[in-house]
C-alpha cells in the first residue's frame, strides 16, 4: 500500500490547522502561487469507492476524497472525449466552440482563444502535459504548454506513446485486422480493431498509463531540484478506463469475477426519445465482440471486470502521483483536480459505452483538494450541481489569476469555503443524435456502414420512423438534431432539437424524475406538461440564467 494512505491523516490534521479563506493573490504582496496537478482519467464514470461503488477497488482516490471536497453531482458538456475536453481546457462550451465531434481541432474554429494552461503559462506557470489531457493529437503543444515532456529520461524503453496491446496473440489480431480494413477503406479510425480487453502479468508501465505515472514523477523530481521559482501546472492524462481495457494482471486479480454483478437495466427508458441510445457501436467494432444481437452475460462480465481493473490500475498511479508530492515536499503548495471526461454505460440501458445525454454518461467524478481549503469542505461530498467548464475558473480563483473575459463557467472556488451553499439551479449538456452517429460524434462512414453497422442501423431507423412517423428526414436527424439536456437538483430535461433553429419546437422531449426514477426508466414529459413547461422556461435560461446568485471571490 502507498506511503500516501499511511500518511493522510497527519496531512490532514496539519491541513486543518493551516485552513484559511480563498482570496484573490495581493500583486502588490510576493505570495507563492499553488502548484497545480491536474490529473484526467477516459471514460471513468463515478465507480469508485467514495462515490458508493460496492464493488470498485480505488483506495487511494477514496483517500483522497476523505482529504479534499468530492463533487456529487458534476457534469460533462457533452459525453465524448474531445468535445469535453476541449470545451473544459478553452473554458467555452461545445457549441460556442463549434467542437460537437471528435475529429474538430478547437483551434482551427477558435485560433486565438486562451487555453487553461496557456493562461497559466502566461501567467508565470511550467506547464507540461503527460498523456490524454487534450484529445488525441489535439494537443495544443506551442500555445498550451511551456516544455515537453523527455522520455528518454525514463532509463527504459517506451514503445509507444498510445494504448498498446502486450499479449502477442492480441497485438498479431489487431495489425491483421487493421491491415485488412486499411486495405479497402484507408486508415481511418475505428476499422479493424483487437480484442476489447487484456489480462496479462506485466509491471505498471508495460501500458502507456504507467509509463505517464513514471514520467510525471520525474517532472515533479526535476521541478523541485531546479529550485525553479515558477510554480508547475502539470497535466496528468490517463488513458483508462478507455476501451480498450488494459491492465496488468494484478489489478484483475483483485475482483472475485463471481462476486461483479451485471445491471438489471437492460432496455432504455420506457417512452424515451428514439434517438436517445446507440446500438454499442464503439464496442462492436472489437474483434471479440459480436456485431449484432445482445451481449452474453458470460461476456459482459469479462467487460464490467475489465473496466473495474483499469479504475484500480489508475488508482494505483494515483497514488504514485499524491506519495511523490509527499516525498519531494510539495503537497503543502499544490492543488490536486481530478476528473474525468465523461461517464460510461456498462449495460446500463442495454447499451455499452459513452454518447448519450442520460445521466451515466453525462455524470462524472470530481474530486479537488487544496492545502488551505476550509475544514467545513475536508472530506465533504457536496450535491452542489457543477460542470467540468466551471473548473478553468475555479482554478483561476484559487491561484489568483483573473479570468479571461470568454469563460462559460463559474468558478465552484466558494465552495472550497461552505460545500451546503445554495449553488447553480440547473447545469447543461448536449449530444448530436447518438443513434444515427459514429460513436466519436461524427455522421457514420460509408466504411463503418458497409462493415460493422449495416444491419445495426437499419434496425435503429426503423424504430426511429415508427415512433416519429411524419417527423422522420434521414438527412435532418443525422446532421442537424440535438439532445440539448438541462440537469437540476431533482429532474433530467432533454429536448430534441433543430440545433441550426433553436427557436423551433422541439421534435421530442423526454423528462425524468430523479428523486423517484434517479436510473431514468421512465420518461414522464406527456403526463407532466406543466411542469415540462416551467423546466422549458428554465431551459431557456441558459447556462448564465441558472448560474449561483453568490459574489464571486
């Protein structure tokens, strides 16, 4: 077990003695600004211990939340990997920034908007990324970020720097299989792939996620020695749980394959939207993975056992992370933000994987801890409704930076101070129609039509014709229709609409109780029209209509 779970409570004890208010950084007074350790995961849904996960094995992050402040209720902007990312790092929502897909670089739509990190490297910062914090190749090395990470210091070889199979069996499946896809469609992503997951007895850094571990720590190690006087912002970017699930054995062997339960969930909700859910497509493309009809239980508990080992494999770099700020004297003067991009289904709805607008993909874990935040917030969960776009704010108060005048968020700093404070009304996400798209947001290929989902989607466009009937326009609800969803204390709002006449009815609506049906089974908009109404009304508020009534620190 890390030294960091042997030592939390004295940093605790030694964090409530030094707590005090959050203020804004006198410039006339020399006060050290906070390191800031900014660590990401993929497609990590709360499924952790401190969020009442009864299975999960995640020690150190659930240490970590009884030390900081974890966030109940915080949401992602849309649930695919580079539109949130790039809407939280450029602090604008997915729409503003025009980033609605996976394969839209923010900057050729946005070439001079300030970056998270940028500002902070304008501000006096280090800043260097390790691993997925921007997506992809999306990473925005010139403006973001001061150095680049050197590998080479490592004193071992580093393969690739991307998810890699290490099975030889499964690394000779996917070049065939790639190869064979390559061949006919050209190299476009998501044809020809390898298993959907991998057991094999190897070190931490046999996959990428350890090797960023092994790479931040030694960043952290050079930043202290060179007694540099710039405060570090490091970016900590953590493939898993992404598929495809990879993790060394030992975290599989810590999970009784028996004892993981499979969700009872397995049909999407009663009068739902039919545009609301996918066929799996991001799973089906594996080679082990059937591409079509249901998936057998035999199967699916191979996967939910897959995912929760890489949340334990993460969790371990985790606590690698928080023991090196503790071993090089730096955890008194950093702040630690650890968040993922999005949710995830694991069966849940009858579908697998992210993309949709319903609250286990859109809901995410967010956890903050500072050195001086109050002992009214240390070890709190706080129901405060947040969103990953409030957190380029938050940080900006708390290291006393002004924020840039484009920001879309609100800084959630106040609650650092009083976690039970009346907080935003409402938070928002969207999703372009998830049943007709590829899973990266983007309309589907003739390559991915003609291979994997063929027969897929002829069954989804039937069921979509038979529930919208005179509504049904191919062209329209593959382009231009948007699930816009509004998220408040008690109830989940999705309105299906034109997202290039916003001014337009909506085609569909869906309305879900959470206080009585928190699994969204039901959609009760037709037997609640007024209420519909008064949640439209509050809807079409925007964002900045349901923003905290507080002053801003």
């Amino acid at each position: 077990m890390h030294q960091f779970l042997y030592k939390a409570l004295l940093f605790l004890l030694l964090g409530l003695l030094g707590a005090c208010s959050f203020k804004k950084i006198d410039q006339k007074t020399e006060v050290q600004q906070p390191n800031i350790l900014f660590i990401s995961f993929d497609d990590l849904r709360p499924e952790m211990g401190t969020y009442g996960s009864e299975v999960a094995k995640t020690p150190n992050i659930d240490q970590l939340a009884k030390r900081g402040l974890q966030f109940n209720k915080a949401y992602c902007q849309q649930s695919i990997c580079s539109p949130s990312r790039a809407s939280l790092m450029t602090g604008a929502r997915p729409e503003t920034i025009n980033v609605i897909e996976n394969y839209t670089y923010f900057r050729d739509e946005n070439p001079d908007i300030i970056t998270l990190p940028q500002h902070f490297k304008e501000n006096g910062y280090e800043t260097v990324n390790c691993g997925k914090v921007y997506h992809g190749k999306f990473s925005d090395q010139e403006k973001s970020w001061s150095m680049k990470p050197d590998y080479n210091a490592l004193g071992y070889k580093v393969n690739a720097l991307v998810e890699k199979f290490v099975d030889p069996d499964n690394i000779r499946t996917f070049k065939e299989n790639k190869a064979k896809m390559k061949a006919k469609y050209g190299d476009q992503h998501g044809l020809g792939m390898g298993p959907a997951f991998e057991c094999v007895d190897v070190q931490d850094n046999a996959y990428i996620d350890g090797v960023n571990t092994d790479m931040a720590i030694h960043i952290m190690k050079e930043h202290k020695a060179s007694k540099s006087k710039k405060p570090l912002f490091l970016g900590v970017g953590y493939i898993a749980a992404h598929l495809d699930f990879l993790a060394p054995k030992k975290y599989w062997d810590m999970y009784d394959q028996e004892e993981i339960k499979l969700t009872n969930q397995i049909k999407g909700p009663i009068d739902g939207a039919p545009m609301g859910l996918h066929a799996s497509f991001e799973l089906r493309v594996r080679s082990n993975i059937p591409k079509y009809g249901e998936i057998p239980d035999t199967l699916a508990r191979d996967l939910k056992h897959g995912y929760l080992a890489t949340a334990s494999y993460i969790d371990a770099q985790v606590g690698k992370l928080l023991e090196a700020l503790d071993e090089l004297e730096m955890l008194d003067n950093t702040i630690v933000m650890l968040w993922s991009d999005h949710g995830f289904h694991l069966g849940e709805m009858g579908v697998w994987c992210k993309a949709t607008n319903y609250d286990i993909a859109t809901r995410v874990p967010l956890i903050v801890w500072t050195p001086d935040q109050s002992e009214k917030s240390r070890g709190v969960k706080t129901d405060a409704l947040v969103e990953l776009v409030d957190m380029y704010p938050t940080l900006c108060d708390l290291a006393g930076l002004e924020k840039p005048e484009h920001l879309e968020g609100q800084s959630f700093a106040p609650l650092l101070e009083n976690p039970n404070m009346e907080w935003k009304s409402a938070v928002f996400s969207a999703f372009p129609n998830p049943a007709l798209r590829e899973w990266a947001a983007n309309p589907l290929s003739k390559g991915m039509r003609e291979t994997y989902f063929g027969p897929l989607i002829e069954d989804v466009e039937a069921n979509i014709k038979a529930v919208m009937k005179d509504k049904w326009n191919r062209k329209f609800f593959e382009n231009d229709l948007m699930g816009y969803a509004m998220k408040t204390q008690r109830y989940k709002l999705v309105l299906w609409k034109d997202r290039k006449n916003k001014d337009k009815e909506p085609l569909f609506i869906e309305l879900f109780d959470h206080e009585k049906d928190p699994k969204e089974t039901v959609n009760i908009a037709k037997q609640q029209p007024e209420l519909v109404e008064e949640l439209v009304a509050q809807f079409n508020k925007g964002w900045e209509g349901n923003k905290a009534q507080n002053k801003e620190i």
